[in-house]
C-alpha cells in the first residue's frame, strides 16, 4: 500500500492531454442528457471515464475488456476522486465559499483530462477484433457493460444503458 502523501508511480512523461478520446469527451459531453445520464451512473459507483472510454473504442468497432493500467485507477482514486469530494463537501449555497468551490470544479475537470489522458495511453493502440465488428450502438452497449463497476445491472440501469449507447453513437434510440 502507498504512503497517503507518496507522488503516483509512473505518470509517463507526456501525457498528451489533448488526444482523441480527450476531444470525443469533449464533443459528446455538449449532450446536457448524456452529461446527466453519465453524472447519474456515476453516482451509483461508475467511472465516467470508463463510460467514455467504452463509448469511444465502441465507435471504432473495439471492445472494451474493462481492464484500465494500474495509473489510470490510482489517478482516480488518489487525485480525480479527492478533489470531487472537497468540491462536493462544500455547500452550493454558501457564498463566502462560492470561489474555492469553483477553483476546486475546475481542478476537478483538469484532472479528469489528465485521467482521460492515462486512460487514452492505455487504449490507444487498440484495433478491431478480426471478424464482424457489431454496429457501433451494439458495440459499446457490450463495452459498457463491462465498464460497469459489478456483474449483475439492476433493470433501470440496464435501460440506461440502451439510452446512454446511442447517444455515445450519436444515434437516436431505436434506429442508428
């Protein structure tokens, strides 16, 4: 177990923060019911990276195993993790801390690129399986289920699910 005040381990030299999965995140997160449908999941114990990581490989005909490097899980517990809950531990509603809550949504946004950024480092040179490659709404509904933080979906959440993988394809429920 690492010392509370230890640095992360192998942070690689570039990051590259600004890299596709980065600008896809970007792009689908200008979808105010896909924001609220990843926010949602996530307060039931997802990750909104793997949500947008599930989206992005599912676009490109990639699966996506679930498996994250061990930096991107540390990153997010150690850095993205703490400063969401700093933010959340101080109330909208109170003025004289109104800036610090600000200051700590915007270095929570930072970090979450950064995650983003170790996520995408991983993935990057993923490709598609040989053989069919399912249409990209098939393909990350099955990414996202294994992007989920259990086995067994409560049947809200599996319906979700079906909403949250068109809108990652840009495709409209029911149809592409």
């Amino acid at each position: 177990m690492s010392k509370p005040n230890a640095a992360l381990t192998e942070l690689p030299v570039n990051i590259q923060p600004d890299n596709p999965l980065w600008r896809y995140a970007l792009a689908q997160w200008q979808n105010p019911d896909l924001a609220r449908d990843c926010l949602e999941l996530q307060s039931s114990g997802w990750s909104v990276t793997r949500i947008l990581c599930a989206g992005w490989l599912g676009n490109q005909g990639c699966p996506f195993s679930g498996f994250e490097g061990a930096t991107v899980t540390e990153w997010r517990s150690r850095v993205t993790g703490s400063i969401r809950n700093a933010r959340k531990a101080i109330p909208r509603s109170h003025g004289d801390c109104e800036a610090l809550r600000e200051a700590l949504a915007a270095a929570e946004l930072q970090a979450e690129r950064i995650e983003l950024a170790l996520a995408w480092q991983t993935l990057k040179n993923l490709t598609p399986e040989n053989g069919t490659v399912p249409e990209p709404v098939t393909q990350i509904r099955q990414n996202l289920v294994a992007a989920a933080p259990c086995d067994s979906l409560p049947v809200d959440t599996a319906e979700l699910l079906d909403s949250l993988a068109c809108q990652l394809a840009g495709a409209q429920p029911g149809g592409t």
